[in-house]
C-alpha cells in the first residue's frame, strides 16, 4: 500500500490488488474494500491531522457499494477528516479506481487513553 496527501485535506491510500483479492464474480471481493476503507481512515487521517492514531479503534463505518472493483487497476481510498475532537475523530471519502467511483464511506476512529 501507498499513503500520500493530494493536499491538505485529502489523503490518499493505493492498494494494488492481486489474485486472492478477487471474489467467484472475478472482481475485487467487498470485503477487501472494506477493509482499505478501515485501514485508510486511520492512515489518511493520521496524514491530514499530522499525529499518529495507533493508538485508536473503529467505532463506526459506513459504506456503499456504488459499482464493482477492477482487480486488474489500483484501488485508491481518499480520506478527509470531517471533525477531530478530544477522543473521536469523524472520516469520511471515496474508493476509486481512477474516474470510477466504487464506494463511499464514512467513520469514527476513537482515540484510545495511554496505557
């Protein structure tokens, strides 16, 4: 996977799937979508908010499906943080493959107390 900021809001996180990301319909399988939305929300907004958030859970996420994934072009998630507060940190974006948009999310990371 790739991680990068397209500006100071968005960041943007590639993943270039191979065979075993493909479901029996012989396109990207929705649970590998899913799971780049989860793992984009903590590295984009750790870009955008310019701290770590290892150290901070999912709480909640939303998805549409808007159109099946091309298993044979990259697959990038960009991310905005809508709000940071204390403990929560509100996302959301799109899964695109190039001018095709695959899904819309949105979701809450909590951030987690020092051990």
């Amino acid at each position: 996977m790739l991680v990068r900021l397209d500006d100071t809001e968005h960041a943007r996180v590639r993943m270039f799937p191979e065979m075993i990301h493909r479901n029996m319909n012989d396109v990207i399988h929705g649970g590998v979508i899913l799971s780049l939305v989860d793992v984009s929300m903590f590295a984009g907004a750790s870009l955008i908010l310019g701290s770590s958030l290892e150290r901070a859970v999912t709480v909640e996420v939303n998805n549409q499906f808007l159109t099946a994934g091309d298993p044979d072009r990259p697959l990038d998630a960009v991310v905005e943080v809508t709000k940071e507060t204390g403990r929560m940190v509100f996302t959301r974006g799109l899964v695109v493959q190039e001018d095709d948009t695959v899904a819309s999310f949105s979701g809450i990371l909590r951030k987690l107390s020092a051990a």
